[in-house]
C-alpha cells in the first residue's frame, strides 16, 4: 500500500471521479461548472451543510476584469435577474474626485450580496452535468501516492470518512486552506495595517449611485458599494490604531467614520439592516499554486488586501485559467504535469504584479509620491483616468499602467504649473502683497 492511502482506515465509502474539488464557493464552483462542462466528472465538497450557506464579511464587487468570466460561466444574467447592480467606481483622494471616464473601455463592475451570489452558482455547479455536490464534508487527511496527491478523505458530521480519489485535487477553502495545510505547499505572509468593518443600509442613495464610492484618505480608507434590493454597504478600513473607537461600538463607531469623511453620504440617515461585520487580522496570505496533483485557487492560493475589491474577480479568473490549463489533459486522461504548469505561470503573469502592489500597501503607509503623482492627475486628466481605471479594475497590469500613466501624470503636473505660474511679462507680486 502506497504512502498516504487509506487501506488502515475506517472509510463508510469510495468515490472515484477526474476532479475532487474542496470548498463550494465562487471560486470552487466555477471551477467545478468549467471543468464538468469540457466533460470531466467532478466531486465538488464544502464542509458547511446548507445549500444557502454564504460569506459574510466580503464587499462582494466583483470587479471588470472578471466580468467575462461571469458571461462565460453563465452566470452574468442570473445575476441581474437576482437584482446585481452594475456599476464603476468612484475616488475621492488628495482632494478631489476621480470619476468614472465617459469614454470608458472597461465593463461595468458586478455588485450583488453574497447572500444571493453564492446559493446561486453553488445550484448552478449542482445542476450541471459531470458535478456531483456534497455537503456537509470537511476535509480530513490527502491521499498520496508515488508522491503525488491522488484525492482526499471527508469527514461528514456524523463522523463517516468517505475517500473521494480524483486525478486532481482543488483547493478552493479559502484564506486559511486546510488543503493548504494539509499539503504542506509554500506559504508567504505579508502583514497588514488596518482593519475593517461594514455593514448594510437602508436608505438615501449615495451621490454617484449605482457607482461605488471609495474614498482614499491616506492613510484610512471608506467606501460606498450600492447593491441589490435598495441596499448600500458602507465600510471603513481605518489604520490599526483606531481600533479602540470601534471596540465598544463597532456600528455606532462606522456610522460616525463614514459620515466624517468629504462629502459624506447618507449613512447618517439610513438604518442599519442586520449587524455590522468585522474583521480585524487581515494578513495577506499567498501560497504556492501548484504541487503533483493539487492546484489551489481562489483565496487559496492569494488572499490579498480586501480594501481593492479584487477578493471575488480573482476567485472566478483563477478558476478559469485552471480550467483552461488542465481540462484537456483530464478530457484525455493525459499527465497533469504540464497544465498545472500552464496554471502556475497564468496565475502568476495576471496576478504577480497586482499583488506586490496591493502587499506594499497593506502596511498602512502613506501614498508614495508616484501614487500621490497619479491619483492627482487623474483628477483632471480623462485620459490618464481611463488608464487608472483599467488598472484599478485589473484590466490591465501594474507595468503597463506605468508606461502610460506615469507620462500622461507628468504632462498633466507641468500643465498645472503652468497655469499657475505669472503670466509671460507679468512681475510677481512681492510676497508681503499676497
């Protein structure tokens, strides 16, 4: 018997298919909807029991980059039907506003509670041919074989261990994977500065709305996402040395934030619908992708900084790309090798550089003069604003973003000067004058 099999063990049952995919949420249910329909059998598992089990402390913008992964799975207009809101966004920092371009080249952003979103693609992956969904299964030890993962046992709640074997193993279980864990695959920490609560309201709309507002206070930060059936969800990521306004009165402490920062909006006037929600160790955490047999995504794989918003697009792209990567050698019964290497190199090449910049400024620092250069000019500049916007919404990566942006920043900082400057013949005025 092989190292890591089951053959000593007490297991209720064995379940054999091509992909055993841990964790049914955005991430592990789109993989399981990509992969069952280029004809691979999928076990898709989650260790909560009920259908309509969601996340809770997630903002759930589902940003551009991301939206041709929703029209592909299907999904984009069963999410309209539940009431998504479509919208931009909207930046208030260094002292103006940064609105979305008229000439946009980017799609609209996706905005719809977890509380709908995520009982929806979960009944997707369960009504699509090739997925079998089980609930209700945590996932207990990895089966090995040769080196290689070949699957994993689950242990329901009655404490049967069913062994569910697969060519492929996904971890899709979020920040704290225990198939991570469980696989001993590279872990990397990058520390984080601030911390978060939000909550749901009821009331006036927002200045902008259905656009989210985000408001950049170097180094705090607020935000406005208009969502579905009238709500807004507000939320405040202060640095960590607010922490104790919010201790006692974590709702009442939100409220006050968010009505404090420039041209408030209506937090003040809107009813609180259900509680506020927080979360306060927010470290970013990223993982080695790939290892024999195994392939995390999502969460799993990079759980970054969730003041960009980047958390849910990222979780439905990566799924995507593993499924690209490694459907047709599972279609084919071919060696994983090379599409989980196709896997590693596409998650690094979208999502390398985004990361290193989002992990930089996790720390709570203040902006950097290049970040203080192009948020100011793209207040005024359409142009530059296009391009924020394209990277903001991970359209486009940190290094093109610079080689168009930092040009057009300069430009726009000489005109500036320009038109501040004395006129061509005009003397200055002396300085006890003015």
């Amino acid at each position: 018997m092989s190292e890591g099999s089951s053959g000593n063990r007490n297991v209720g049952s064995k379940r054999e298919s091509d992909a055993v995919v841990v964790g049914a949420s955005l991430a592990g249910c789109a993989a399981a909807i990509a992969l069952a329909r280029e004809g691979a059998r999928v076990t898709l598992v989650d260790q909560r029991l009920e259908p309509s089990a969601f996340k809770r402390v997630c903002s759930h913008y589902i940003q551009a980059s991301a939206v041709p992964t929703l029209e592909r799975l299907g999904l984009l207009e069963p999410m309209l039907d539940a009431g998504a809101v479509r919208s931009r966004g909207r930046i208030w920092t260094l002292g103006a506003w940064i609105e979305p371009p008229e000439r946009s080249r980017v799609p609209a952003g996706v905005n719809l509670r977890r509380e709908l979103l995520d009982p929806l693609i979960r009944a997707t992956a369960a009504q699509t041919p090739g997925v079998e969904l089980m609930l209700g299964q945590t996932a207990h030890e990895l089966i090995r074989e040769d080196g290689c993962i070949r699957g994993v046992l689950v242990r329901d709640r009655a404490g049967e261990t069913t062994e569910l074997r697969g060519r492929l193993l996904v971890g899709a279980d979020g920040r704290d994977s225990r198939v991570a864990k469980l696989a001993g695959v590279r872990r990397k920490t990058y520390p984080h500065g601030r911390f978060a609560y939000g909550g749901y309201f009821e009331g006036p709309k927002p200045t902008g709305s259905p656009d989210a507002s985000l408001w950049f206070l170097d180094p705090d930060m607020a935000a406005a996402f208009p969502t579905d059936s009238g709500l807004t969800f507000y939320a405040a990521m202060p640095c960590k040395e607010r922490l104790p306004e919010f201790k006692d009165d974590p709702a009442g402490a939100l409220v006050d934030f968010v009505s404090r920062v420039p041209d408030a909006p209506p937090i003040a006037s809107s009813r609180l619908v259900g509680s506020v929600q927080g979360k306060l160790d927010m470290t970013n955490v990223a993982h080695a992708v790939t290892a024999p047999g195994l392939a995390l995504i999502g969460d799993a794989s990079l759980a970054t900084d969730p003041l960009w918003g980047v958390g849910c697009g990222w979780a439905l792209q990566s799924a995507e790309w593993l499924a690209d990567s490694v459907a047709p050698s599972l279609a084919r019964g071919d060696d994983l090798t090379r599409g989980l290497a196709r896997y590693r190199r596409r998650h690094r090449r979208g999502l390398r550089g985004h990361a290193a910049m989002i992990h930089d400024y996790a720390g709570a620092r203040p902006f950097s003069p290049p970040e203080r250069l192009l948020f100011s000019a793209a207040a005024e500049s359409e142009r530059l604003a296009m391009i924020m916007e394209a990277f903001g919404t991970r359209c486009i990566g940190p290094a093109q973003m610079m080689a168009r942006g930092v040009p057009l920043a300069l430009l726009a900082r000489a005109r500036r000067r320009r038109s501040r400057s004395p006129r061509d013949g005009a003397r200055p005025e002396p300085a006890a004058a003015r």
